[in-house]
C-alpha cells in the first residue's frame, strides 16, 4: 500500500527530472555545427625547445624531430614535429591570456553549471595532412558536433561531446584535424565511485613465501633492496648463481661478487597453471633467463601476455615488492628503435610488432603532461587528483597519442609517416604500474608514388586492462620507388 502511494510522487519527480534533462539536452544539442570562431593562433610557432621537451619526456628519438643533418636528407628535407604534437602547440597554456577566455566550446561551461562538473577524454582522432615544420604557426578552429543523451558509464552519469578541430597554416591551407570525445560527468554517480565507497575492506592476501636469506646469501638481496643485481663471482673468474660456499671450479672459499647489468634474454619458460597458490598472481610466467654476463638466474617475467613470452626474448630487471619482500624479476626490455626505414614490402598483414613495455612513473606522467602543454592538476597534483576522486594523477590522452606514435615509429623506422593516429581510451594509467603496447599489421593498400599505406592496430594494456585501443595508418617507402 505504501508503495502505491509513493509511486505518484516519485514519477511526479521523475518526470521533472526528465523533462529538465531533455531541456538541457535540446539546448547543448542546438549548438551542434557552431564554431568557436575564426581560427586563433597558436601561443608559439611550431619549434625546436617545445619538440625537444616532448622528445626527452616521451622518449622518443626519431632524428626527423631532433637531428637537423639526418632531418635534412631524409623524406622531410628539414626537421618536422612529431604528429602527435598537433593538439600540443594549440593548448591555452597554464594561465590562459584574457584574449583566449571564452573562446572555447561553451556546452563543457553548461555541463559544468548543470552538475556534470568531471571531465575525463575518451577519445582522440588526429589526421595528418603533412607534418609541421619549424617556424609555422598553426590556427585552431572547434567545431562541436555531437552530443550524447544522458549515459550511465563506470564513472559517472554524463554525456559524451563530440568535437571536430581544424588546424591551418599562416596562408590557411589545412595541415591537420582532430576529433576529441570527452565524457562531462557528475562526481560520484558512477559504478567506480559507488564500490569504492562501499567495498568491504580487501582480504588479506595469504603472505608469499620469503627466499631463504643466509650469511651466503645475503649480499644478493641486500643487492636487490639496493636496486641492483649482484651476481657471485671468483677471482678464477667463474660466476654462479645461486651463490655458493666454495668455487666449484677452482675450490676456494674467499668469493666475491659483481654487479650485473640486469639484461639477458629468456632461456626458457613454463608457465605453471594447477594448483593455483593464493599467494602469487596469475599467470605466472617463470622464466630461466640468461643474463648477459653469462650465467643463469630463475625469475618471474613480468608485464607481457603469456603467448607473446619467446625463448631468446630480451628481458631486463624489475624489482618487484611483494608482501615486504623485494624480489628480483624481468620484463622484456623495450624493443630498439629502428635507424633505417622498413620498406612496404618488408612488412606483411598479420605482422606483429615486438610488445614494448613501458614502465609508468610519476615523471612520465607529469612530465608528458606538461611537454603537451596540458596543466589539469589531475596529471601532476597528486593531492588534488584524489580530491576529485582518483586513486593518484594520470596519463593524459595526448601522451597516450604520443606513446603510440613512438611505438609505431620506433617499429617502423624514422621514414615511416603517420597519416592517422585513433585511439579509444579504457582503464586509466597510474603511476607504479606499466603499460605494455601490442601491435600488428592489419592492413596494406596499395603503392602510389613510391609509397605505401599500412595499418596498424594497437593496443595497450596495464594490470587493470587496456588503456588504449586504436589504429595507425602510416607510409611506407616501396622498394619500386
Ligand atoms: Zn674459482
């Protein structure tokens, strides 16, 4: 009974509420197809400090951005700005001049003044019509074209704008464009916010066994709690591991030890999977790895797919914490940058490129952030990135963007030029986890002037699930040319 009483009520609400929302929709919508205007320009001129800033933070050495001897011979004929820099030379800056206020897409100002106050990109979609060169100066003009009804996402109940940029030159010829989708949500209102307020308090993990630490053995893992990698050797020159009482060799007890490099590649590998034991994580990958001063060590490889673990596979050191033990593992080593360019032939569809990962820090994280000119304190304020609800500060999209145009780059070779980047955005990346990219030819077409298109899918993935899908169309020189 009292139910049938409440009900009216509630749909008198309801229905309120539905009318104001379809209200505020109708009028965000009216505003399809407006612009912000005639294009602005750009704060600075496409140049050499801002590509270098974004070279170092991204780590990507592509000598068409920084190296004016190998820029000039190459395709370019001088340097250019890596492509996923397009959005970067047009961003308001920390304190945007008063010429710039108001100048933007007002529907992110209605959504904020209707509740939708928390922001977060979902997608990016960059076209390249030619690379930038030096001294250019690039006008923006935003066009909205879309947006969403009202949605209930993991994060929030929010709607989804769709923006479309063109970018032009001092003469007004088009050089580029871009497709942004960010979601504009209510704080607090989403699937994430909801279980992290009422998760019951997690359940202690059972303790992983610690290694038995010995006098003998002692100097390994004061090694490892020290970040490095001590290896026991002789003064007859013989190495062993583990560390032992007496030289196998040369029999006597007075050892020593030195500190390797932490590369080697993967010997072999098995990846145990029944019973599962509580206390390590799934799968777990042990792998024999070679280290390259020459002797053998058992590990666990880390932050790859298993099927993508390969015998003779680089690997490098990781230390890992786990229940208060530092342990020594591997994860591959991030695959080397090619210095020629692969020709169109080379490549074939189904063609994976090597997975490379790529360890998130703090200084990844806020130094990308601001080598893209993007000040949102939830990409380097740690404190404000939790007051508005997130476990710590996180990547933003056009690091995402430029971490895939180095992948495809460094895969691919220098020459290789980038038509397109589209990226999906999923999980977050925060710090202390690691991203691993994954790729491979998806497409071909055909040669046209002594070049041709390929396709790359992409994708990459953390310890909560991928952070970025998307795809690449980029050139290749033909070997017809
Ligand atoms: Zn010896």
């Amino acid at each position: 009974m009292s139910e049938a009483k409440a009900a009216p009520d509630c749909s008198a609400d309801s229905q309120q509420d539905a009318q104001r929302k379809a209200a505020l929709l109708e009028e965000l919508r009216s505003a399809i197809g407006q612009t912000t205007g005639a294009p602005l320009p750009a704060r600075d001129a496409v140049n050499q400090a801002m590509i270098r800033h974004w070279s170092d933070a991204m780590t990507d050495f592509n000598p068409c951005y920084i190296d004016p001897d190998f820029a000039a011979k190459s395709i370019h004929g001088e340097v250019v700005a890596p492509p996923a820099m397009l959005n970067a030379w047009t961003m308001a800056g920390l304190h945007p001049p008063a010429s710039l206020q108001g100048r933007g897409v007002d529907t992110y100002a209605k959504l904020d003044a209707a509740g939708y106050t928390s922001v977060v990109a979902t997608n990016s979609e960059h076209d390249y019509v030619r690379y930038l060169k030096l001294g250019e100066t690039l006008h923006h003009s935003t066009k909205l074209t879309e947006v969403s009804e009202e949605k209930a996402t993991a994060l929030g109940t929010g709607h989804f704008v769709t923006t479309v940029t063109e970018y032009t030159n001092d003469a007004g010829e088009v050089v580029g464009a871009m497709t942004f989708r960010i979601l504009k949500f209510r704080p607090g209102t989403g699937r994430m916010a909801a279980s992290a307020e009422s998760a019951a308090p997690a359940k202690p993990r059972p303790i992983r066994p610690k290694p038995g630490i010995s006098r003998d053995t002692g100097f390994f893992w004061d090694g490892i709690a020290q970040g490095e990698l001590r290896i026991q050797k002789c003064d007859c020159g013989a190495l062993h591991h583990p560390p032992m009482v007496r030289c196998p060799k040369c029999g006597t007890y007075d050892l020593g030890w030195i500190v390797a490099s932490g590369r080697g590649k993967v010997y072999s590998h098995v990846e145990p999977v029944h019973p599962k034991i509580p206390s390590f994580d799934y799968p777990l990958i042990v792998g024999l790895i070679e280290l390259e001063e020459g002797t053998r060590l058992l590990s666990n490889v880390i932050d790859i797919e298993d099927e993508f673990v390969e015998i003779g596979m680089d690997v490098e050191l990781a230390i890992q914490e786990c229940n208060g033990v530092e342990l020594p593992v591997f994860r591959p080593a991030r695959p080397a940058r090619r210095e020629d360019t692969l020709h169109f032939e080379d490549v074939a569809v189904g063609d994976r490129m090597a997975p490379c990962p790529i360890p998130i820090t703090p200084t990844l994280i806020v130094s990308t952030a601001i080598a893209s000119r993007d000040y949102q304190d939830v990409h380097h304020d740690r404190d404000l990135a939790i007051k508005r609800g997130s476990p710590d500060i996180f990547m933003n999209i056009l690091t995402s963007s430029g971490l895939s145009s180095r992948y495809a780059t460094d895969w691919a070779g220098p020459e290789a030029v980038l038509k397109n980047l589209r990226i999906r955005l999923g999980v977050p990346n925060y710090p202390y986890d690691t991203m691993t990219m994954y790729g491979e030819v998806a497409d071909k077409g055909a040669v046209t002037n002594g070049r041709g298109p390929v396709t790359l899918k992409i994708r990459g993935t953390n310890r909560m699930g991928h952070h970025l899908t998307g795809s690449i169309d980029l050139e290749l020189p033909s070997n017809a040319a």
